[in-house]
C-alpha cells in the first residue's frame, strides 16, 4: 500500500447518494460521455467510493446514484485475492474474453439479491481518469465480472438482462418481492 501512502482514502471526503434502483430510467439507458474533466467531477467520483463503501459494494457506475455519464469505480479482489482499486472515466470494454463462467452476481441497485449470470473470465477496459490521463484495466475472473458488470451499467444494462429463462423469472420475481422492488 506504499503507492497510496500520500494520497487520501477514495471517498474519505465523499458524500453518501442516494441509490437508484432496478426499475428507475436512468439504469436502463446509455449514459452519455464525460465532457468536463473539472472539480464536478472530481467530486461525482470522490461521491460514488463513499456511496460503493458504505453500500459494502466492489464497483459503482454513475448511473447508480442517478448522474447518467459515463463513470465508474472499483474496489475489487480478483480470484487470487489481488485488490484493485481505481475508477474509470468513459471506458470502453475493448476485451472480454476467455472461458464463461456462470457465477454469481449481485448488485447495489438490486439489494440482497443474487443470481449466477455468465461472464467471460478477463475483461480489458480502457478509458481515462478523472483527470483526462488514459488508462488501461486488465482483469480476469471476479474483478474481470466487475468490470463486464459496470460496462452494462452505462450501456444501460443490469445483470438480470443477461439471465434467461427460469434463472431470469426467478431474479425479477425476486425484485418485485423486495422491499425496494420496482421491477417490471
């Protein structure tokens, strides 16, 4: 952890939003492209690791807490217990490769719910920082399912799009039992 020792905790100025959940509208469109590399969004990151961590969460997308840009952020293992840490600013997943491997998936704007959904096992993504810099992701297993995951979140996708027949009745019947249910 030498790399962060002079940098602050992601999200320790952060404010907690409010998450939006399975059936708002902004989770099911693509969200447009970051334009302004300025303090809103510095603060719309610094914003979403505090509203990741206190939802106990390993990635967020923008859309997530209702802002429909292209931004997302991790705090992920991957299967050998490697932690990464970061965000990316109009990523595109350029690779996604690999075996399939149906596991399971949960997500922030479907809490306490949990499905196997298929995902190839290394996910290349790339994009920029919030500060414009170009920056390149390389994944594989669980942390390569966190970055498929928030690349369908800004295209307007949440994992149950990608479930099929009994697994997905099951998922949305789920949602709509929830508490928080708002599925269609």
């Amino acid at each position: 952890m030498a790399v962060m020792r002079n940098r602050p905790i992601p999200g320790s100025s952060g404010l907690v939003r409010t998450m939006s959940l399975l059936g708002d509208p902004v989770l099911h469109s693509a969200c447009e492209p970051v334009t302004d590399f300025g303090p809103s969004l510095a603060r719309l990151v610094e914003d979403m690791f505090a509203t990741m961590y206190e939802a106990q969460g390993v990635g967020l997308a923008a859309n997530q807490v209702g802002v429909p840009l292209r931004v997302f952020v991790y705090d992920c293992p991957d299967d050998e217990d490697v932690r990464h840490l970061g965000h990316v600013v109009n990523p595109t997943l350029v690779e996604a490769d690999g075996i399939t491997v149906r596991g399971p998936e949960g997500c922030l704007s479907l809490p306490g719910l949990e499905a196997g959904t298929p995902r190839f096992d290394h996910a290349v993504v790339e994009g920029l920082t919030a500060e414009g810099e170009p920056v390149r992701i390389s994944g594989t297993g669980f942390f390569a399912r966190c970055l498929q995951h928030e690349c369908d979140h800004l295209d307007g996708a949440v994992y149950t799009d990608r479930l099929t027949g009994l697994r997905r009745a099951r998922a949305l019947r789920a949602a709509r039992r929830a508490p928080w249910g708002r599925a269609g």
